[in-house]
C-alpha cells in the first residue's frame, strides 16, 4: 500500500521523536556529544607549562570512559560528573583543555539538573581543585598562575553549568508544586462550594424556625384567648385548648426538622416579603400582644426613612421578632416595649417584657429547647454587633447593638490557609537554597576575581626587567651574576619564540607594564649567559 510523501514524512518524524525519549538513545546521543571534541579540541601542555600524562593515551582512555559517564548519568549523576575532570586533571593540572570542556559543562549541568541534594557537589568542587592543587605542587615548573588558572576552570566549567541545572530543576519543581496547589485549590473550592450551599441553607432553616415559630406563637396565644372565653362551649373551648397544645407542639417540632429545603438555583427569601420592624410589630398587635414600638433610629431623608444595611436590618428583625417569640411563650399578656434609636454610629434595639400578670403559662413551653437566643447571637455577631439578654424586675430584656455603616461579612468556613510556621519554615528554605545556589558562587566569584586582578597586577610589576639592567648585561657573563640583577618572577607571554638550539635554559620579562610591551629573553648555556634579544609580543593570562 503506497502512502503520500506528507503521511510518511509526518510519520517518520514521529517515530523519531519517540526514540528520542527513549532514555538510552539520549544516552547515546550524549555521549557522541561529549566525545567528539576529544580529538578534536584536545590540545597537549605548551613548553614551559606544567604537563601531565601523554595526551594520546588519556584519549584513548576518555572514549570508554566518557561513555560510561553517559549511561550512569541518570543513577550516579555525580560519578558521572567526575570523569571529565579527571580526564583533563591528567593532562594539565589546571585542567585547561577543550578537548573535555563540554563534557565537563554537560554532565555537571545534568548533575544540577537531576541530583536533588546540594552537599554533594559542594563537596566535589572543592575536591577537584584540591586535587589540582596536589598536582600543580608537585610540578616543578607550576607557578602561582596556574593556581588561579584552575580557580577560574573550577568555578566556570563546574559551579557555573551545576547553578544552571540547579536553576532549572527548582524550576520545573516550582511549575509542578504550583499545579499540584492549582489542583489542591480547586478541590478545595470545590469543598467550600458544597460547604457554604450547605452553611446557607443552615441560614435558611433558621430564618425559617423563626419565621414559622412567630407565627405558631400567634396562634397558640389566639387559642389560649378563646379557651378562656366564656361565650364559648366547653367543647369549643377544648378545641382551642387542643389547638393550643397543637401549635406548642409544632413549635417544638419544628426545631428538631431538618427537612428537604429548596433546591439548587431556586430562589428561597429568608424574609416575609416587605416585612419590617413596624409591620411586625402591629401584627403581633393584632393578635392580642400588648407591644408598643418606639422607632427613633434614623432620621428620615428627603421625606421618606434612611435605609440600612441589609445585614444591620435583617439582625433588627430577628432581634425584634425572636423577643416578641419568647415573651408571648414565657410571659403571654405582658406589656412589651420595642425601641429603636440610635447611639453614635450604632444602631440599638431593645425589646423589655415585663413579667406575665398571671405567671408562666401551663403545659410545655413550646421553646426552641435554648437555642433561639444562641441563633440570634451568631446573627448578630455576623452583622459586626452585640447581644446582651438578661431578666429584669420579674421580666425580660434583649438588647443589641449593631453598626450603621455597612461592613465586612463574616469569613464563610472552609479555604486554604497557610500557618505562620509553615510560612516562616518555607522562607527559610527559600532563603537558604537563594543563598547556596546563587549568593554563595557569586560571592565566591567576586572574591577569586579580585583576588587574580591583585596577583596579576602584582605579578606584572615583579615581571619587568629594567631596560638600563638590560643594557647592562653582557654575552659570556655567568647565570649566577646576571640572576642577582634580574625579576623575582618570569612573564609568560601568549606567544613565545622557540629556545635557540643548545641552550640550557631560557627566560622571559616584560620591557615595560604597557600592552602591547617588548619582552627580554635571556638564555643560558653551561652556566654563562649565551643569548639575550628583544621582542614585541603581547602578554595574557
């Protein structure tokens, strides 16, 4: 079956990619990479500079090795990080060779990258340097240069690419802790959802306890007026009783109903519509309660009443109607006093009942069990007021105080909150991986480049061979005369003319501290000074 030229391209790009992923085509990959530049790059110590083990053994050696590097980079990514090193400490103790900078930069990067630890590498940085160190001491013609040219590879090839895969490690684990909160919360808001849906319908429950409540209230009082009544029969007179304990009864069962209340999405009002402090009150009127409303809390404004806050006037109401509840249950005939005023930027409501003129009333209470003036503090509360009831003179007395200024609601249950000592700890570690994968190496950066820029400008002053010493000496003089007049220290320049052939020994010094600057060279033959010339070169570090 032949396929379009696309469909097969598409599918072979396809198939490339998934071998890709395969870990150990990666591998591979890697490892031609990092051996490539071996006999490429590689270069052997200069004359003069301290040398090591032959290079074309060490590349020979660097193939295998570096391959192995390769495929156990994933499970020892420090070992792995410690053979390129290796390979260039053997060839120049200040490891100062291209052939094995790349595979230096990749694989100590992939041990940032995947290694989760820091003491590790801070750990084997020190060991390579030291182990350089070891080898330039025991080079007879190392010098102090080449220290700080170590120092530099260190912390360039090494700590530099190993911050870099630290970089991208916390990174990615940032990006992955950040979805996992993402999902975190949204489950969480989920929770909350169901928690407030239920928390409301709570709210309504009670708006509707105290609704009906009131109203069972009323009639259970009309009842107990028309049991006493004489023009009615003893038969009449034993229906209003029933009636009566009927409603009593449902008002105490009413507080134990949990119920089915409106479904999702439809509208459920917590309050009568239209229904004020003043409607409830000539209600509670007309059914027989001896109430008196005395309403001075706001003036009125261009003619008609101030409004409220709707959480401050919703709190008035139940105040004023779970009062009215309980003084018509408790003390049935009791004159009762509402008042309303206001008290700086508060609003005060009190109802007073005084006692009932012939005592509590037979039979069960049909109370709310307790709860109604818990319910009504929680009500309150919420609205940013106070509640205060307590018995006076043989009566009763409910007092609140509620702000007139709309505030902030209460904070609904449920969200995610963060405790001050998991935040402190997080900052801590925050700071201290700040401080290790990126203050710490720059300091440390700043120091070793101020140090180099204080030795070399140092060192460059202990180089220059004065051009009237130079003048003065002379071809055939002895090594031991001419060395007394001669720098503490040899410059080395970035390019160097080959020794004159037969000569023992030759030395450079700078004419002068300029760039480019003429360099003296001195070479010695059997003891005696046997060459001596000038010539422009440029000096390096």
């Amino acid at each position: 079956m032949f396929w379009p030229a696309a469909i097969r391209n598409v599918t072979v790009v396809q198939r490339v990619i998934r071998a890709l992923r395969r870990e150990w085509v990666a591998d591979l990959l890697l490892w031609v990479v990092i051996a490539a530049p071996v006999f490429v790059l590689a270069e052997a110590p200069a004359p003069g500079a301290p040398a090591g083990l032959p290079l074309l053994w060490v590349q020979i050696a660097a193939v295998p090795l570096l391959g192995i590097a390769a495929f156990v980079a994933r499970r020892m990514p420090l070992a792995a990080a410690a053979v390129p090193p290796a390979l260039g400490l053997a060839v120049k103790p200040d490891m100062y060779n291209g052939g094995f900078i790349l595979a230096q930069v990749l694989l100590v990067y992939l041990l940032g990258r995947r290694a989760p630890g820091q003491r590790g590498a801070w750990g084997f940085f020190p060991a390579v340097y030291a182990t350089g160190l070891l080898l330039l001491l025991l080079t007879p013609n190392a010098t102090v240069r080449d220290g700080f040219t170590l120092a530099s590879n260190v912390l360039l090839t090494l700590v530099l690419p190993w911050l870099a895969g630290q970089y991208v490690r916390q990174r990615a684990e940032l990006v992955r802790a950040g979805w996992r909160l993402a999902e975190r919360l949204e489950q969480e808001q989920e929770l909350v959802a169901d928690r407030v849906r239920l928390s409301e319908r709570s709210r309504i429950a009670e708006d509707m306890h105290d609704s009906l409540g009131h109203e069972l209230s009323l009639i259970a009082l009309r009842a107990a007026t028309l049991q006493v009544d004489d023009g009615l029969g003893p038969k009449q007179r034993q229906a209003a009783k029933e009636l009566r304990q009927a409603a009593e009864t449902a008002t105490e069962r009413l507080r134990e109903v949990i119920g089915v209340l409106r479904e999702d999405g439809e509208p459920a009002p917590v309050l009568p519509a239209g229904e004020t402090v003043a409607s409830l009150v000539e209600r509670a009127a007309a059914s027989g309660v001896p109430v008196r409303l005395d309403d001075r809390l706001l003036p009125p404004v261009n003619g008609a009443a101030a409004p409220l806050p709707p959480m401050t006037d919703r709190a008035i109401y139940r105040v004023v109607q779970e009062a009215l509840t309980n003084a018509t249950k408790h003390a049935p005939g009791a004159p009762v006093t509402v008042t309303l005023c206001r008290d700086g930027a508060q609003a005060t409501v009190t109802v007073v009942n005084e006692a009932a003129p012939g005592g509590p009333p037979p039979g069960p209470s049909g109370g709310s069990g307790g709860y109604g003036l818990v319910r009504l503090d929680e009500r309150v509360r919420q609205a940013g007021g106070t509640l205060h009831a307590r018995p006076t003179g043989g009566g009763f007395t409910v007092t609140a105080r509620l702000p007139l200024a709309a505030g902030a609601r209460a904070t609904p249950p449920g969200g995610t909150r963060v405790r001050p000592r998991e935040t402190a700890v997080a900052r801590r570690t925050a700071l201290r991986r700040m401080i290790y994968t990126v203050w710490l190496p720059a300091a440390a950066a700043v120091v070793l480049l101020l140090v180099m820029i204080f030795y070399e400008s140092h060192l460059a002053r202990d180089t220059v061979l004065d051009e009237q010493v130079y003048e003065q000496l002379r071809v055939g003089e002895r090594q031991s005369s001419v060395e007394q007049r001669l720098p503490a220290h040899q410059a080395r320049p970035e390019r160097r003319p080959a020794d004159p052939p037969g000569t023992d020994e030759c030395r450079v010094y700078r004419a002068s501290l300029d760039e480019p600057s003429p360099a003296y060279r001195l070479c010695f033959t059997d003891g005696r000074l046997s060459h001596k010339d000038k010539d422009m070169v440029v000096f390096g570090g």
